[in-house]
C-alpha cells in the first residue's frame, strides 16, 4: 500500500489487508497461529502503517486492473478479399431487391414477359396479361 502510514485505517484497507493474508495462508506462506494472529491484527490496527507491518513480508494481491485477460477472445478480421466478397454479393442482393420492387406491378412483369416472349405464347401455352 502506498498511502501515508500514519493516516487512519479504514474496512477497505483493513479488507484488502486481510485479502492479501488469506492469498499468503492460501499458498503456504503462513501457518494457521500467524494468519490468525494477523487477521486479528488487521481488525484492531488503526492505521494504515499498522496494516502495512501485517504484509510486508508477504506479496502484494493482484487487483483486477492489473490481472492480464489471458482468455480473452478477439474476434478474427475479415480480409479485403472476403471483405470485397461480402460487399459485391450485398450490393448485387440490394440491386435485385430494388428491381423487384420497381417492378411489382403486374402489367410492368407481364409486358416484360410478352417483350421477351415475342407474339406472347411460350411453346403451346398462350401468354395473358391481367389488365386491370
């Protein structure tokens, strides 16, 4: 901790202090009589010195800020080749769409159909517009 020693103690600091003596319990560093005798410590200490004396010898607890994301995922880039792809077939789909729209008229499909057909028959079925 790096605040004034002499500045009073509060229950985050005394938290974080017990935090750091449950890690080191946890990993062996202290027997079972010297976490409790800290703990115990840490509940009456009323400065932020006093606290600092209870885990000195011990390491300092990584904060979440500190910890490095080591399972974090990024999401793969699409490269300009598929990127290109994607855009053409998008381009080419909204093209269609818009067509179909413009076109959504029965007289405009069938007048289309008899310009193409010719005379309006297509082998031996005959070609009717709906005229409305």
């Amino acid at each position: 901790m790096s605040l004034d020693p002499e500045l009073r103690a509060g229950d985050t600091d005394r938290n974080r202090t017990i935090a750091v003596l449950t890690d080191g319990y946890a990993e062996g560093r202290l027997t079972n009589d010297e976490f409790q005798i800290r703990v115990d410590s840490a509940h009456v200490a009323s400065t932020v010195g006093e606290l600092n004396a209870l885990v000195v010898d011990l390491p300092k607890v990584k904060t979440e800020d500190e910890v490095p994301l080591t399972n974090a995922v990024s999401r793969p880039k699409l490269s300009k080749d598929l990127r290109a792809r994607w855009v053409s077939w998008l381009g080419v789909g909204i093209l269609v769409n818009v067509i179909w729209g413009y076109l959504d008229n029965a007289r405009w499909q069938c007048a289309l159909l008899l310009a193409n057909l010719g005379n309006g028959t297509v082998g031996r079925w005959d070609v009717y517009c709906n005229n409305e």
